[in-house]
C-alpha cells in the first residue's frame, strides 16, 4: 500500500509541473507594442510598431484564411479604464507568419482604427490570439493635445454651399523641437474630421500664414530658419484634403545676402568679417 504522505507529494509535484508547464507554454510568445512618442496632437495617426516573437513549436499565423490567430490593438482611456470602440473593421495589421523561434515587427497606426480627438491620457496595448489563448503586451500611455493655435481659416465651397471647412494651425513640441500642424474639419453639412498633418519645425519668429484659393489649393507657409520658410500645398475639395507638396522657399529679404556669400565662396574670396557690434 502507498503511504500518504508519498501521494500527497506526488500530487503536489504534479499540480506544480502542470502550473509550471502552462505558464511556459504561455510565456514562450511574446507581443509588445512601442509608439512613435509620448504625446501627439489631436487626428494624427499615431505610429507604433507591433513586435512578436514566437519561441514555441507552434506556427503562428495571422490574417490567412485558414488561420483562426489574431492581432488586436486595445486603447483604454486612462482615467478609468474604459476600453474604446474601434471605429474599422480591417486588420490592424499586415498578415504575417512565424515558425519557431522567428520574430517580426509591424507597422500600425492607431488613429487609423480608433477615433482619438479628445484630449485626455490613453493606455494602449498589443494582444495576440492564437490557440484560444491571449497573449497580451503591455500597457503603453499616451497623451493627445489640442496644441497652440497660431491661425486658421475657413473654406467655402460653389457647389455645396451648406459644407464649410475649418483649417487650424496649432503648434507643438516634437523630437526637441517646436513643429506646425494642421488640423482640418467640416461643419454644416458634414461633420466629418480630416486627419492632422505634421508640417515639420517652425521657428516661431513671425505668425504663420495660410491663404485658400478658389480652386481648391491650400497653401500654408512657415518660417523654418533665419533664412528660409516652408510652403505645403494641399488640395481641398468637399470629399477630399491630399497633401500635394512641401519645399522649401528662401526668404526673400535675406536671398540677395546669401547670394553675396556664395559668389564670395565661388570665386575664392573670403569676405570681410566685423564684429558683431561693428557695422561697417
């Protein structure tokens, strides 16, 4: 007969192998997502990078008729942990295949599949589904702004005089810097909101401006450095707002000195050099 304190042991040695041998298996795939910043202004897209990594013996296959995986992105408002709706149907991401031991990372962008216009602290996280099993990433937090608003204007349109178009530029830090947006929505018969563009660093020495013509084109000009502003063009009519263009345009008061410094460095003459308090 098997004394019991040999099964007691042996069944506390099997209770512990099999928590063992589940939290390997749900361990040996990983998923985690990293956004492209801390904060971002209201209608962006929101970059992140999806990384999965697979180190069991199972294939894992997402976005393939014959594969039940999954890829899902929540958002939770951060405040109280409510969880949002998405507002698409797609794939967040693109359709992807791991044996074991493969990884890959993929690109998606979360305002694309969840409206993100309230200002507020969001908490974001990567789950992957495979085998009935949800491998869940961390919760990653970040914050949407409205921004500084520095100007704006309103589009009328000939053939749809009920739809106005309000463009607002805002400004706010990005990588170190202070960059220019543009944000764009419908009013009157529509209410539909337009994504928020990145015009890239302003110098903040002067207003910027943006002027609308009648055929539709949107062109907003900023100060980049001392000597050059930029110019983005769109293309702005009732069902559509494309980005066409961005360059970069030389400041006209400052163009006739740079030429000066560039016909000196050409011909091999180097200029005269004063001290700053002296002007002559």
């Amino acid at each position: 007969m098997i004394p019991r304190s040999y099964l007691k042991h042996a069944i506390a040695l099997a209770v512990s192998a099999a928590a063992f041998s589940l939290f390997s298996e749900t361990s040996e795939i990983t998923v985690d997502l990293k956004l492209s910043g801390d904060d971002f202004v209201a209608g962006e897209r929101i970059r992140a990078v999806v990384d999965v990594a697979n180190s069991s013996h199972e294939k894992v296959s997402v976005g393939y008729s014959n594969s039940e995986d999954a890829m899902l992105i929540e958002v939770f408002r951060a405040s109280d942990m409510h969880q949002l709706q998405r507002v698409t149907k797609g794939p967040v991401v693109a359709r992807f295949s791991l044996k074991s031991s493969e990884g890959q990372k993929l690109e998606t962008f979360i305002g694309d599949h969840y409206s993100l216009w309230e200002p507020r602290r969001y908490l974001v996280r990567a789950v992957l589904v495979h085998g009935g099993i949800r491998y869940e990433g961390r919760l990653r937090a970040f914050d949407i702004v409205e921004g500084v608003k520095v100007g704006g204007a309103t589009q009328l349109f000939s053939n749809r005089t009920a739809l106005q178009r309000e463009f607002t530029l805002v400004y706010w830090s990005r990588n170190h810097s202070e960059h220019l947006f543009l944000t764009a929505r419908d009013t009157g018969g529509s209410k539909r909101r337009w994504a928020t563009r990145d015009l890239g660093p302003i110098l903040r020495l002067e207003k910027p401006a943006i002027s609308i013509m009648p055929s539709g084109e949107v062109v907003v000009l900023h100060r980049l450095t001392q000597d050059q502003f930029v110019r983005s063009e769109f293309w702005s009519l009732p069902d559509a707002l494309e980005f066409r263009f961005r360059e970069a345009v030389q400041d006209p008061e400052t163009a006739g000195t740079a030429r000066v410094r560039e016909l000196y460095r050409e011909g091999g003459v180097k200029a005269k050099e004063n001290p700053w308090w002296k002007f002559w």
